[in-house]
C-alpha cells in the first residue's frame, strides 16, 4: 500500500505558511496503518498540479491531496485533476445542494463565484464539507485514488474524518479498529526521549510507538491496531507497553492523557475550584495566550498583565521599588512580588509570574541571554525559581520560558492536589 501527499498553492510554496496539512495527513494515515512515502508541493499553477497527478497516478495507491478548492481563478485543483484524469467538469448536483444549504445556514445567498467550487470531474464523487463552502471529491486515475480536501485546515480535518476516512477503510479494507494512547513530555529533548525508547520494539512488537516534537513538548504515541488479538489480550498488552514507557520518562510526563501543559492547568484548577492570574514581563503575554487558547478558560483566568517596564510593576502589581534597585528586574525577589501582586489585584486564588532575558540583547555576565526567574504565589507561599537556557532565538526563549512557568504552575497545583 503506497500512500502520497500532494500540498497545492503558493502560499505553501512561498514559505507564507506552514504545511500542518501534511502533518496531520501524515499521522492519521500512520494511525490506519498507511505509510506516507512522499509529500510533493506544488504552486497555483493547472498545468503543475495536473503533471504532479499524473505522476502520482502510476507511483502510489492512495493519494490526499489539500487547497486549491475555493471560489478564486487561482483555486484550480478540479480542473487539474480533470486535466490528469482526461475529463471533463460539470456541474455536480450534490455539491451544489451542499453548497446552497450551507450558504443558507449562514444566512447569504449562493453566488455565481461560489458555484465553481461545484465544477468537478465528471467521474468523481462528491465529499460533502460540513465546515465550509468547498465540497471535496475523490476519483482513481490509473492505479491512484485521489482525495481532493479543502486547504483550510479545520474543513480539511473534518472532511477527512468524516468523509475520506471511511472511503480508505472500505475501499482498501484498513483496520480501524486501533487504540492510540498519547503521553505529553516536557523537559527532555526528542533525541533523549527516543533513546530511552529503545528496545520498546522488541518488548512490544504489536504495538507501535511514535512521537511528535512541538517544542518544547514532546508527545509520545503507542498506537495498537486490535485485529488478530482478543480484547482481553490487547488491553493488557497496551497497559504493560504504557508503564513500560512511563516508567523510562519518569516526571517528565506532564500529562497521562496527551492533552498540553495549559489544559492540563486548567483541568486541576477546575477541579480545585480555583482562580489564575498571571504577570508576565519578558514573555510578552504569552502564557495568557497559552491559557486561553484552551476552550472553557474563563471559569478560572482571571487577569494578565504585561508589566514589561519597572515602573509598570511597581504602580500595577506593587513591586517594590527598593526590590529592583538591590535585586533588578530578573531576579527571583522580583518574581514573587509580581506574582503576588498580580494575585491580590485580581483577588485570584494563585498566579504565576515570567521576568527574564529572552534576547538576543540585553544580557549581562551575570544574567546573560536565556535567564528567566518564575515566581508562583498563593493565599500560603510564594516562591521562585531562576533557569537559564541556552537557546539564542528570542522567540524560543520566549516559548520555553511560558512552558515552564506553566508547568512550575502544574507541578504547584499537583502538591496542592495531594495535600487537599
């Protein structure tokens, strides 16, 4: 079973945009046991998209194409297939009852741009897109069958998990019968993670393991396909490869069930019926960010405050004034004052607080580039750390430095957790 991946548009080619199509694509196929051999991209351009099909037409099976569905001239993925394929394009009935109905939800009338997305291949079948206005469709031209997606990534997702997955499941007679269990690691390098792996292949060899780095988090997956095995059997056979990995990354797991160092806060903090605010001085807002990125948010965050000058901290979360002319700014004193600041302006049951050096600039031999100080404050003690880490790009630091104080949050709640 060969399986490829054709990316379309400018945008892609152009670097404007990260390819996460592909990635996804990539881990839902490994998941139903297909093996992704190669990703190919190519421009807004019929004639490109049509020579890249017809390739792929005599080298794979199976191939998930994404973008080049919209309403635009330079949205032209049907009429390259039709191109390939030596068809032509019609109108679709199908598609443009998808169409009509989801323009009629949004309460906007269908228009003559719009009903291109209906042109496809005349033998292609439709694949209905529940989250936006360009229907999908698949078709086989040699040896290849090719799903067209959507290039918007949450229409793409959707569409492939209600539509694509289970064309490949019938029509290839996929195992979908798979269990994925997904641990998040923080604090290790990929290479380390992978390292301490080792032999995991040989002690479970009808389990596979793999792993996806989103620095500066790590997921591990154990993914088990159940045809061939009793339920009994394969269930005990995944909980003995789970402690088995648990027991090599030890308390770099910062989370049992995959979810991110921000969910997983707001999960406890949930469960302890508490509040969070937070002050953040060299990370920018970023842990904010982080925070509220994760839905249901609002039933504990609070406040923010971006408290990037002195002076700021002092008149907003009463730093005191002689703290940063012994201490300065970055210096784990200074850290726990504008934690708890930052919890008595918000009446918050707990805050965290970020004040460092992200660079490139700014540094010092005493404080050089990386340095950041956490400071975590409740109603019963306030406390700080200071890290140093050695990564020269301004953004990263500024990643890694949220991430930690995050998970110095996490690991708080935890012990509060255990005590309660």
């Amino acid at each position: 079973m060969i399986a490829q991946i054709l990316s379309t548009g400018d945008e892609v080619l152009l670097g404007d945009i990260i390819d996460t199509n592909a990635a996804f694509l990539c881990t839902r196929a490994k998941e139903l046991g297909i093996a992704v051999e190669k990703i190919t991209a190519v421009g807004d351009f019929a004639g490109s998209i049509a020579a890249a099909i017809t390739e792929i037409s005599h080298e794979a099976d199976i191939c998930l194409v994404t973008g080049g569905l919209g309403p635009t001239p330079d949205d032209c993925s049907a009429q390259a297939c039709a191109m390939a394929a030596g068809d032509r394009l019609e109108i679709n009935p199908r598609a443009l009852e998808t169409m009509q109905a989801y323009f009629a939800e949004k309460g906007f009338e269908l228009n003559l741009e719009n009903e291109k997305q209906a042109l496809l291949p005349s033998a292609s079948t439709v694949m209905e897109n529940s989250a936006g206005t360009a229907p999908g469709f698949y078709l086989q031209i040699n040896q290849c069958v090719f799903f067209f997606m959507p290039g918007v990534p949450a229409e793409m997702k959707i569409m492939f998990e209600t539509q694509v997955k289970p064309v490949l499941i019938r029509r290839f007679g996929l195992d979908d019968d798979i269990r994925v269990e997904r641990l998040t690691v923080f604090g290790l390098a990929e290479s380390t993670v992978g390292q301490r792996m080792n032999g995991f292949n040989e002690q479970f060899p009808k389990i596979r393991i793999g792993f996806r780095a989103d620095f500066p988090v790590i997921e591990v997956k154990l993914i088990q396909h159940k045809t061939g095995h009793s339920s009994n059997t394969a269930a005990a056979d995944l909980v003995r490869a789970r402690k088995w990995v648990m027991d090599r990354l030890e308390n770099k797991i910062v989370s049992e069930s995959g979810r991110s160092i921000a969910q997983e806060v707001g999960q406890l903090l949930i469960c302890q019926k508490k509040t969070l605010a937070i002050a953040e001085s060299c990370t920018g807002g970023l842990i904010s960010n982080m925070i509220t990125d994760v839905s249901g948010s609002s039933e504990y965050f609070v406040f923010s405050a971006v408290t990037y000058s002195n002076d700021a901290k002092v008149r907003v979360l009463g730093v005191d004034e002689v703290t940063l002319v012994e201490h300065g700014a970055v210096h784990e004193q200074t850290a726990i004052e504008m934690a708890r600041g930052a919890r008595q302006v918000a009446g918050a049951d707990i805050a965290v607080s970020t004040t460092g050096i992200a660079g490139p600039g700014g540094g010092t031999a005493q404080k050089p580039v990386g340095t950041v100080c956490i400071g975590v404050a409740d109603a019963h003690t306030a406390e700080a750390r200071q890290y140093r880490f050695l990564f020269g790009e301004r953004s990263r630091n500024k990643t890694m430095f949220a991430t930690m104080a995050l998970e110095l949050l996490r690991r708080r709640l935890v012990a509060v957790g255990k005590t309660a």
